[in-house]
C-alpha cells in the first residue's frame, strides 16, 4: 500500500515538473530576462532558406469527354420550275418547215426557168420545182439525215434531178434519168465533203 502511494506521489511529482518548466520559461521571457536557446521549453527552429521543401507533383489524368455525333449537312437538288417565254419566231422554233419553205421558193422558181427553156410550160415547171424544192427541204432540215450526210447528199441530188426532168419533159425514162444523174453528182459532192 505504501509503494502504491510512493508510486502516485512520484508520478505527480514528475508531472508537476513537466507543467512548471514551460509556465516558467514563458514568465521568464515576458520579463525579459531570460535566455531564450537556454530556457528548456523553446526549440529553435531551422530557418526557412535551410529547410528543403519537398511539394508533391499531382499529375493530372485526361479528362474524356463525351463525342457528340457531328452534324452532316448534305446539299439537296432543289427543282425549280421556271417559265421562260419563249421569243423566237415560227421558223426558228421550227427550222422544217422553214427549209420546205424556203425550198419551195427556189424549186418553183428553177423548176419556171426550165419550163420556160424547153416551152413544157412555166406554171407546170414551176408547181414541179416547188413541190421538188419542198422535199429537198425538208431532207436538207431532217435530224436523221445530219447524222448520215453522205446519204442525205446523194437523196438531195437525186430529187433535185427528177425534178428538173420531170419539169423540162414529159416522158418517164428522161426523168429517171436525170434523178439518177443528180443521185451519182450527190454521192460524188458528199464522198468529196466527208471523207477527206
């Protein structure tokens, strides 16, 4: 029982000293008179120069972010009706017409001439030479005979023949013959044109 006493007392004791130590370095330095390296309760502390400061280095993961879908804009063709007035005269809408006309005109007036020169008569020569002039017209105008010039010279010589036969006699055979004299100076005038 004593030594448990002994033991508290020495205990208190020491704990008694650790309290007055601190209480008196403080005390003695508000006065003024103490040494502040040789009071038990400082610790002098490194200067900050002398201290090595070691800072962690936070690396930064990347940051993913969400893709959004990217818009595609896509031109459209955009049909547009437009009413244009068309202001070219009949003859140029339709050039046909216009070459059977203008065939016309030539064909009475040669198919006049001859009939005038061999005395078969002028207004029969002339009702030949326009309905002649006509066809070589239109063959001359057609979209199918462009694409065959050869052909389209060689039908032209032969109607522009018969024609001219037809106007200056009145017999059959003077007429075939003469259509094919004109087919043979077509066919030689379109080989000479095209196959150069």
């Amino acid at each position: 029982m004593n030594m448990q006493r002994g033991f508290v007392a020495l205990i208190a004791a020491v704990c008694s000293l650790q309290m007055i130590a601190p209480v008196s370095a403080q005390t003695v330095m508000l006065s003024g008179s103490g040494n502040p390296i040789a009071s038990p309760g400082y610790r002098l502390a490194t200067p900050i120069y002398d201290q090595q400061v070691v800072q962690p280095v936070v690396v930064q993961q990347p940051v993913y972010m969400p893709v959004r879908p990217r818009t595609v804009v896509r031109p459209r063709t955009a049909v547009r009706t437009v009413y244009v007035r068309d202001q070219r005269t009949f003859f140029q809408r339709h050039p046909m017409i216009k070459g059977a006309t203008i065939g016309a005109g030539v064909g009475a007036a040669a198919g006049a001439i001859t009939g005038a020169i061999t005395r078969r008569g002028i207004l029969r020569g002339a009702a030949i030479g326009a309905g002649t002039g006509a066809g070589v017209g239109i063959i001359r105008t057609s979209r199918t005979m462009r694409r065959h010039p050869i052909i389209r010279d060689v039908a032209t010589g032969a109607l522009t023949g018969m024609g001219l036969g037809w106007a200056g006699s009145r017999r059959g055979s003077t007429v075939g013959k003469a259509a094919g004299i004109g087919a043979l100076a077509g066919l030689g005038w379109g080989l000479f044109r095209h196959l150069r």
